[in-house]
C-alpha cells in the first residue's frame, strides 16, 4: 500500500464502545467521560448485552461502574507498592484511531500531573507492535537504543510513514544519537514537554538541536495552572524565542469528573481558556503579545472564518 493511503485518521470524541455478540465494551481515556459512560453502559444492560469496560479513566475511579458493567483489573506494583489498575484488551487504541499505535507503553518519569505511572508503571518495550502513522508512545527518547532501532526498522521494513509522534520525545534524553535515530523517518513535528520551570534548560537545548527545523514542526506542550500565570507565561515565550511553537494544556485534577481545570495561583478560569485559546488557535500569530488579546475579537474572527 502506496503513502497515499495512510493518514493520521481522527481521534474518537468521548465514550468510545462497540458490540460483539452479546457483548458490549466501552473504552474510556478521560474521567471527566465517566458519567456518559455510565449512561451508555445503562443503554447496553437493557438490551441485555453483558458490558466490559475499561480504560485511563477508571485508574482514579476503579469501581465507577462496578454495578453495571464488568471492569477487569490487573495487580500491579506502582510507586513502591501493589495497587489495582484497570485492565486492558489488546490493542484497544485502534478502536479510538484505527492509525494510532503503541510500540511501548509506561514512562521512565514519574509526573505527579500524569495518569501514566499510576496505569502503566516503567517503560515497556513492545517488540511485536504493527506500524502505523501515529505512534503514540509516552517517552520515545528514554526506550532502550536498540529498541529505538527495531522500532524504527518496522516502520522502514513495513512501508509505513510515521507522520505523527503523537506523545513525544523527553527532553533530557534526547540526544544527537537519538536526533539522527529519528529524523529519517519523522514526518510530522517533533513534540517535547516544558511542564515546569525546571525544565528550561533541557528544552532550550533541544530547540537548539532543532535549530533548522522550521518552528510548525517543533510542537512543545506547555502545562498551564499549575504554577502561576507569570511563570507559565514565561515558558510559553520561552518557546517562542527558542524557535518553536506552544501548544497549551490546562491541568485537570487526574480524578475530575467534569472538565473543568483546576484554578489556582493567581489564575481564574477565564484566563486559563484565554490563553489556551490564544496559543492553540494561533492567535498568537495576529496578536502577538497576550495582553493585547482580545477574546471578543477574537471571537468574531473566528465566526467570520467559519462563515
């Protein structure tokens, strides 16, 4: 099958379910999608479908639906002590992008903001994955050199395009060797985190590495609310001037079954949409100093480009 065939495809919005016989599962990513999975899972029980689920949710909220459907748990050691995750089918990721895969799983870093240590524990390698576009792996640079190898030799031997490294790369383990590991292949825009402060010095160097790259393809996600605004703010620019660009998450509490971020510091819940707005929308690019943003104008902009 020719490059023209492969995409990025689209990501699943919400509750994600299906039905095989008599049985129905409902894969669910975000906590704040638990009361719509309940509802769904209500739905299947009466038509009388015996209901699976499981998914990132449930790690905060394990018994959620344990009235209504059947959630599989795994025992696992997890920060230094056995706890119980939910279970997990086998390359379920598909079912929420069916270009989306996994040649690893876990993290070497233990991010307090992040699901991923407390469901999947230390990074994983996965030897027997199948290529596809988006690579969705939590920490790329920190694998093993050789499995960055035989990861990289898939997608070669199997024909397929890694257009997008969904999850990233980690900035204290990237490296030359890494750089030119992955720069034959990479097709779509390689992607850091700068969460903290303390994280500067190692993003900085990173940018400097990608120093000819052009700044669309330097994707780099910036945490926001969880320090204050003038810090947070501080890192975006940062970005900016190291050549790359932002793109903003606001921090939602890993148990929160609305969502809605966490407000904190000098921030408000309006400034935190304003400036995820003002970064993700690339309103940057007409207003470039936030201070000046308009979200009023901003809004009516966008209505009229929607007309």
């Amino acid at each position: 099958m020719g490059d023209v065939a492969w995409t990025r495809g689209e990501w699943a919005k919400g509750v994600v379910h299906w039905r095989e016989g008599s049985t129905a599962y409902l894969s669910v990513v975000f906590t704040w999608d638990l009361p719509k999975a309940r509802k769904v899972a209500e739905y299947y029980r009466a038509i009388g479908c015996h209901v699976m689920a499981g998914g990132p949710a449930f790690t905060t909220h394990l018994a959620y639906l344990d009235d209504i459907a059947e959630v599989p748990r795994k025992r696992v050691m997890r920060r230094g002590k056995m706890v119980d995750v939910p279970g997990d089918l086998p390359d379920v990721v598909r079912r929420h992008n069916p270009m989306a895969t996994f040649a690893s799983r876990g993290c070497s870093l233990n991010c307090a903001f992040c699901i991923v240590p407390l469901l999947e524990g230390a990074l994983t390698p996965l030897a027997d994955f199948e290529p596809r576009p988006v690579l969705c792996d939590n920490n790329l640079s920190a694998l093993p050199a050789e499995h960055q190898r035989h990861i990289i030799e898939r997608y070669t031997r199997a024909g397929v395009p890694l257009l997008d490294a969904n999850s990233g790369f980690e900035p204290t383990t990237f490296d030359d060797e890494v750089l030119a590991r992955w720069t034959p292949i990479n097709r779509g825009p390689w992607r850091f985190g700068f969460d903290e402060a303390t994280e500067g010095d190692a993003v900085r160097r990173v940018c400097h590495m990608l120093r000819d790259v052009p700044a669309r393809r330097k994707q780099v996600y910036v945490m926001i609310g969880r320090e204050p605004f003038d810090v947070c703010m501080d890192r975006i620019e940062k970005i900016f001037a190291w050549g790359a660009e932002p793109y903003v998450q606001r921090f939602i509490p890993l148990n929160a079954l609305e969502k809605k971020p966490k407000v904190a510091f000098d921030w408000t819940a309006q400034l935190l949409d304003d400036v995820q707005r003002w970064v993700n929308g690339h309103a940057w690019r007409k207003v470039r100093n936030f201070v000046d943003y308009n979200r009023a104008i901003d809004n009516r902009r966008n209505a009229l480009v929607a007309a």
